[in-house]
C-alpha cells in the first residue's frame, strides 16, 4: 500500500523510485489529484545520483522535489524493490557489501597473524550480532541523507513516480511538473529463468539473510559473484562459484587482474566449476538445495543458491511510454553523452541508461554536472565516461583505471605501447609462510613516445585504497617519466609504480626524468 509523504522542501533524495515515511502521513496533502505543482527541476529516484543532482540543482537557487518509493518489497517474493534514501548502494550494495568485506577482511587476518607472534584462534563469525549492527548502521546513513536533503531545501516525495507525459509526473495521485526531469530509478538483479528459481536469491537478498549459510553457490562472473564469493568462503561458508567461462572478471578487467584473482580462489578453496551454468535448482523435505549444473553434476546439501548474473533496469510501470522516451532492446534508457534522452527536458541517469556504467560514484558525477549544465550556465558540463577509476572488493582486492591491454591494443596498435608490470609478495606478508602470502600484481600500459599512461591496474592488499591518487594522474595525463619524477614512499607496495623497471629510461638509454634537463 503506498502512502503519500511530503517533506517539507529540503529533503531529497538517492537512487529509486518514489516513496517517503507514513509517519508524516497527510502533514501536506493539501493538493486535490487534479492540482498539478510547478518546480524547477523533478527527480524520480531516491538513490545516489538522483539526491546528488537534485541537491546540486537546489544550491543553485532552484526548487527541486525528489521522489523515492522507498524500501518496498515484492508481496510474493519477499525481495526488494526499493532500496529507499540512498539506493542500492546504501541499502543493499556499496556501503553493506564494504561492511561484510572488511569482516572478512579480519577473518583472513587470522591465518596471516601468527607470522608476526599472533598465534589467533579461529573462531565462528558472528552472522547474526553482525547483522544487527550493520543494519543500524544503515539505517543512521538513511537518517544523515534525509537530514541532508532537509538542508538543501529539495522537497521529497515518498511513493511510486510516473510519467503522465515528458513534462509531468504522477505520484499518489499528486501531479508536479517541469521543465526538466530526471530518471534516476536503477537496477536490480536479474534472476535467470531456470527451473527451481524460486528457491535461489540474488545479490540484493544477500543482505537479509538471517543467518550464515554453512553451504552456499554464487553463479556468476562479473564483480558481484566474486566480492559475494569472497565474503562466504573467507567467513567459513563452504563456497562454489559457477561461471560459464574459463575466468572471472572476463570483461572490463587487464589479464594480470583475472590471472591472480582466478589463481587465489583456486589456493583459497573455492569450488570453481568453471565453463557451466545452473540447469535446475531441487529443494528437498529438509529444506536442503541440489543444484544440477550443465555438465551433468550437481552439488548437493546446499544452503542457499545466490545469482548475480547481471543487473536489469528498473523501469517499468515508470510511464516512459507516455512520455515518448526510448529504450535499448535490454530496457535500458537510452541517453547521449550529456544525460539526454530523444525526449527535450527527459534526462537519465545511472544503472537505468545505456551507458554501461553500473557505478555509483559514476552516477554521483553525472548527476551534478548535468545540474551545472541545467542550472549553473555551464553548457559543455559533462561527465567525461573516461578514464574512469573502479575497484573491486575481492580477495585480494583490485584497483583499475584507463584501458587495459587488450583495450589499448585494439585502439593504438601494439606497436605504440609499451608495457611496464611487475608480480611479487608483498612486505605485508614478510613474516608469514610461504602459502599465507597473497601476491600483488601492477601494471603501467603506456602510450606514445612520451609514453603516456593510459592504463593502470593493480591487484593485491590494499590495492582499493592505493588507487585513488594514481586516478588523479592517469586523469591528468601523466606519463611514466611524472611516474619516475616521483620519490616513492618506502616501505610500500605503492612505490613499485614509481620505480618501476625500467626507470629514467627512453628509447632504451638513461633519460632524466622530469623538468630539470636543459
């Protein structure tokens, strides 16, 4: 059932639908169904690139109204459709699934501790003490962007936005219009049509389970699957992984990243059934799972079936038709490079549009700029889909920005690159044996005779955390010789990027690196 709730203007919102609390129910709803109200600029969607445009747009004097479903799940699934303020990646993404990585994190603390006279014992994961914690967690995130919504004066909407036509949207019988509007509604997990799905969850039910899973299987081969797998098998659960290719992380990702990744879920026990999909799905009178995979095998006395095979937009029932806006033959929206869709005054963003970046810092950027081209007289503003850096919370983790090897091949020709790498232990594991020490791997693709970077992409401990600054150069044009200019900070794994082999080096003879030479 939805309930209409108006905040007062200055809530805003994040990356869904529509929705607000029943708390303030008919604290202003004055309106008459036939009332249409005038703003500057209408956002459907709660999560993170819908609140990040609209609170741009409101510092820029305008009235804006956010409009959110909320947190609303499916009456015969169970699942989710609405993450509420903040999106998927508030509420059952980014900040959840950091949460449970660094738990497990910890965990692997365990074996690499003994080492360094830390002789730890291996104790059960608290699942459930966790999960209350962490959703108290969340549920203060959701009270800061609420608060900060308020501050910006955005007015929020909590209910099921749709477009009567481009200029007009529809929400609990309420009418708003503008000359502007955003759809910012995201995405959700698909769930592949395979006998026996109904007894399998995807990546957004990840989050609700009430206890830990003592057996599980994850397919998929995208970055989901494997953060996911990498939780499970580092907090105990006993963890198969089903891919239909060889490798994870086949797409978007520099061989070196898919060779270590692939190699330590192999030493870390994972059960790879690689080159195979799930056929069919048997629940048993215990409760118990058979997963029947393609081959011919199966795997049995399973606790829970997780997909994360993909994602899907979310936008049906959303009136695009009405309002003449096109989509791909996926669903996605289609948009150009400023966010337009065919339709003037439609724009689109995030998770829902083609432009095949499922990121929220992605959406976050894009939705103030397209707020400083609407409203900040900024004409070209734009989000440049670009260089754009990403990590990925595996074990061990994954940093990348720029093309990989395969990319920069096929857009500059062997023949102008040169590519610098380097594999080794990190001193992280000095003091540990020999099958505790996780590896790192770096690479520097570069182009050109000043041999500019063009990608670079790193694997191992603390990988996440080293990749924002190199972003920053890669962003900026930076070239091996800025790379060798700079003194490298020691003892770190970071300084293998500046001292790379080999260094000071041009056309195969000592070169100075930087603005010194005459």
């Amino acid at each position: 059932k939805m309930f209409a709730l108006v905040k007062r203007r200055g809530l805003a919102a994040a990356v869904g639908l529509g929705f607000t609390s029943a708390s303030t129910l008919g604290a202003r709803s004055m309106c008459k169904p036939t009332d249409i109200e005038a703003f500057d600029y209408v956002v459907i969607g709660g999560g993170s690139g819908g609140i990040a445009s609209a609170r741009r747009a409101a510092q820029y004097g305008k009235r804006v109204c956010v409009i959110e479903r909320g947190a609303d799940r499916d009456e015969g699934t169970g699942s989710r459709r609405g993450g509420g303020l903040g999106g998927t990646c508030v509420n059952m993404g980014c900040v959840p699934k950091k949460l449970f990585y660094t738990a497990a994190a910890h965990a692997e603390m365990v074996e690499t501790a003994k080492g360094y006279g830390l002789d730890l014992p291996h104790v059960p994961f608290d699942w459930e003490g966790f999960k209350e914690r962490r959703d108290a967690y969340i549920e203060r995130l959701n009270g800061i962007y609420k608060g900060n919504l308020a501050k910006a004066e955005v007015e929020h909407i909590e209910g099921f936005g749709k477009l009567v036509d481009k200029k007009t949207v529809e929400v609990n019988g309420r009418r708003v219009t503008a000359e502007n509007i955003l759809i910012a509604v995201g995405g959700r997990p698909q769930m592949p049509d395979v006998e026996g799905k109904e007894h399998a969850i995807t990546s957004d039910d990840f989050f609700d389970l009430p206890h830990q899973p003592k057996k599980v299987v994850v397919a998929g081969a995208g970055f989901i699957a494997v953060e996911l797998v990498g939780i499970f098998n580092a907090l105990g659960t006993k963890t198969s992984l089903v891919c239909r290719g060889a490798k994870v992380l086949r797409h978007g990702f520099d061989p070196i990243v898919q060779d270590v990744v692939n190699e330590e879920l192999d030493r870390t026990g994972v059960d790879m059934r690689r080159e195979n999909q799930v056929s069919a799905i048997k629940k048993g009178a215990d409760g118990k799972l058979t997963v029947k995979l393609a081959d011919g095998s199966s795997i049995g006395e399973v606790d829970q079936m997780l997909f994360a095979v993909g994602r899907t937009p979310v936008t049906e029932g959303i009136g695009l038709e009405a309002a003449g806006v096109e989509t791909d033959e996926h669903g996605f929206i289609k948009v150009d490079e400023y966010e337009r869709t065919n339709v003037p005054g439609v724009h689109a963003l995030g998770d829902a549009t083609n432009t095949a970046w499922e990121l929220t810092p992605v959406a976050i950027a894009a939705g103030r700029r397209l707020a400083d081209r609407l409203f900040g007289g900024e004409p070209n503003a734009r989000l440049e889909y670009e260089t754009i850096p990403t990590v990925v919370f595996s074990h061990p983790p994954i940093g990348t920005v720029g093309l990989t090897e395969p990319q920069a091949v096929d857009k500059y020709g062997q023949d102008g690159l040169k590519i610098y790498k380097a594999k080794f232990k990190p001193m992280h594991y000095a003091m540990c044996e020999m099958d505790k020490k996780v590896p790192m791997a770096m690479k520097l693709i570069c182009h050109g005779p000043e041999e500019k970077v063009v990608g670079l992409h790193v694997v191992g401990v603390g990988a996440d955390e080293m990749l924002q600054g190199f972003a920053v150069a890669v962003k900026m044009g930076a070239t091996k010789r800025d790379f060798d200019h700079c003194v490298a900070l020691h003892p770190t794994a970071a300084e293998e990027f500046v001292t790379m082999a080999p260094w000071g080096m041009k056309e195969g003879k000592p070169w100075l690196p930087g603005t010194l030479r005459p």
